[in-house]
DNA sequence: ACCTGAACACCGTTCAAGT
DNA sequence: ACCTGAACACCGTTCAAGT
C-alpha cells in the first residue's frame, strides 16, 4: 500500500500546468504577486520544482499566462451582459458592475493583469478585446441619448476610468469587505450613468 | 591615495537613510516592487548589506517608509492648488490634475502607496488627508451648484475613483508616454467635472 | 511529461565582534 | 551609525541523467 502510494504519487497525474496556475492564483491572493515562488508552488503540489519548467519558461511565463487567462475570463463576463439593443443606461451599468464583479471575484487575475515587470501586451486593446465592447457600447448611449454627444473615445475612457479604478479600489480594500464593496461599486456606477444621462438631455 | 580613499569610502558620510529610499525609488521606477533587493541597493550605495537595517527593521519597513512620504508629498501638492475660495469647476479640475501629476512624476511612491503585501494603513483617511480635501472640495462643489446635490460621500468617492484609476492607468503607460498621458488625464478630468456640472444645473 | 539530484548565484535576515 | 564577515534557509534557473 505505501509502496503503491509512493509510485503513483511520484508522479502528477492530471493537468500540471492548470494545476500551478490555480495554485499561484491561491498563492497571489493571500501574499502579493512579489512573494510568488515556484518552488513552493512546487511543494505545495508535490512535485519536483523542476516540474513547472515543463509548462513555463519561467516565472514571468506564468504570470503572462495567468494574465492572458484574466482578460479572455472578462471579455466573457462582459459578454454575458444585458445587451445593447435594450435599455442601454441598464446595460452600461452592468457592463461597469460586471467589470467590478470580475476584479472582485478574481482579485489575482485582475492585479496580474495589471501589474507591471512583465512588459506585457495590452490584450485590452486587441480586436474583439474589452475595450472594443466598451466603444460599442459608448456608440449606442450616444444614438440613444443616455449619453452626452462628443468625442467617443474620450467619453469610453472616462467610463474604463471609473471601472478600472473601482476595480483597484475594491480589491485593496479601500472599499470595504468583499459584498459591500460591490455594492458601493454599484452605486458609484449608477451615480456616473446618471449624472451622464442627465448632462445628455440638458442641452 | 588609494588608502585615504579606501578609508573614507569605508563609511556612507550622509544621510543613508534619504539615499536608501531615493535608491529604492530609482530601483522599483525600472524594475517593479517585486524585484527590489535590499543587497542591491546596499552594493550600488556602497556600503555593507547590514547597514540599511540600521534604518529599517525590514523590507518592508522601508517600503512603509516610502509610502508614507508618499502620503505627505500628496497632500502637500492637493492643497497647492488654486484655493476652493474662487472658481469651484477649476479648483476641483486642477485638484484631480494635481492627484494624476503626483502620479506620473512620483510613479514609484505612487505604486507603493497603492500596493498589497504590506498591510498598510490608510492615510488617505487620516483627518487632514486627502481625502478631507476632497470632501470639503465636493462641499464647496454643491453650495456653488456645480456639483449635483446628493450624498457627499458618493460623490467624493466618484472623484476620487476617476483620479486614482486615471493614476494607475497613467503609471501603467495606458495613457501612453508621461506627457501626453498628462494630458489625456486632464481631458478627462475636465470632461467629468463639466459632466458634473451640467447635470447640476439641469434640474 | 514527469522524476531525482546537484549546482550556481542570488535573497532577506540574524548574529557576533569591531570602530 | 556604520563596518566586516559568517551563517541560515530560501530563491529562480540550469543541467545531467533517468522513466
């Protein structure tokens, strides 16, 4: 039995690559990403801390793909959205509550995504990519009139603005524990829409 | 010669602590948080690895060191601004761009000021703080009718969340090289205060 | 696609003993 | 308020040789 249980832990059975990416996840969310540490990343997981090699050149390939993992997740979030066809100052608030709800619910992929040292790619820029959804979006406010007319791109920025920095202050901390949190980034999302509806129909 | 150089060189003739700090600065601007190495920058000051802990019971400790003085240096240029005496829509513009240049010229502080690990307090809170000013800026704001009435908490944290996510994405060259992400960030700012202002006098 | 095991140059931190 | 120097347990990363 021991001998048995000692062969066949000897080896990691499944998917080792998934495996260390959860576990980094796990590991970043209690200590930062600065005291990430492959060997015991290894350890935890019970293999050699020559295993991950296999997977990641290194430990920045990790966090590349943890990053790369993070946008394509909120993409799909915002996605999951109220669409644009409908009541469009219902479903930029969404969009802005679900980008939140993402930083919130995945605080390590959100800081990786963000973090710097990596000299990494902007995927929020891609085609297709968060910030494309984002100019649709401002496009539709603007014909429905829930948003005030001018420059498009200033205006989605002014909106990523909002998101972004909710997003960074929710999973700091500086908005409270996790629930309320979200619940005050709901309502500065609401406060914002409307304050830009009202400046919509002023003049 | 080479024994009065070597003899004087032997102590760091000055304040170590400035310069340990200004070194971590330098350090953390080029390579991120994560990579600072107490042993480095020991070796680029030329004195012994142990000497910095003269100053600092940790690394840590420094880094709270720089976060605090990021804190004060904040505070200082908030209140250098235009005061709240006179026109209200450009004080409280020249606040956020003030918020944003702090962070692009100090990214380092900013960054550290901002970052997890440590636990920090949060001085932003602190009675006098920055957040204070914003507070009573968004007072001064509602009595001149420029900002919309409501709640002052929402709003002040509406303002601080457009400066710190324009900060953050300023420091991470979203808003591409330093000058220009200035003033992209004043647009911005410029853009939601005159929001707010319009939807103010709307009703 | 994993393993063991050795190796290298680096860390943060502590200690002991100096000036 | 600094120094030298040794020590400890840790890192990321590379290599060699296995299954």
């Amino acid at each position: 039995m021991a001998v048995r249980k000692k062969s066949r832990a000897a080896y990691h059975h499944g998917d080792l690559r998934r495996a260390v990416i959860d576990a980094a996840l796990v590991a970043i969310e209690r200590d930062g990403i600065a005291a990430l540490s492959l060997r015991e990343l290894a350890r935890k997981l019970a293999v050699s801390h020559q295993a991950p090699y296999r997977h990641f050149a290194d430990k920045d390939a990790l966090l590349a793909a943890i990053a790369d993992e993070g946008f394509r997740t909120l993409v799909q979030r915002l996605r999951a959205g109220p669409p644009l066809t409908g009541d469009v100052t219902r479903a930029l608030t969404e969009s802005g509550v679900a980008y939140v709800r993402f930083a919130v619910e995945h605080p390590a992929h959100y800081r990786v995504m963000f973090a710097t040292g990596g000299e990494r790619r902007d995927p929020l820029a891609t085609p297709g990519g968060a910030y494309d959804l984002l100019a649709t979006g401002v496009a539709r406010g603007q014909e429905a009139g829930v948003l005030p007319a001018g420059p498009k791109q200033e205006l989605a920025l002014l909106c990523w603005t909002v998101a972004h920095g909710l997003a960074m202050l929710a999973i700091d901390g500086k908005l409270g524990p996790a629930p309320a949190a979200l619940a005050t980034a709901r309502a500065t999302i609401a406060l914002q829409v409307r304050t830009l509806a009202v400046a919509a129909t002023a003049r």
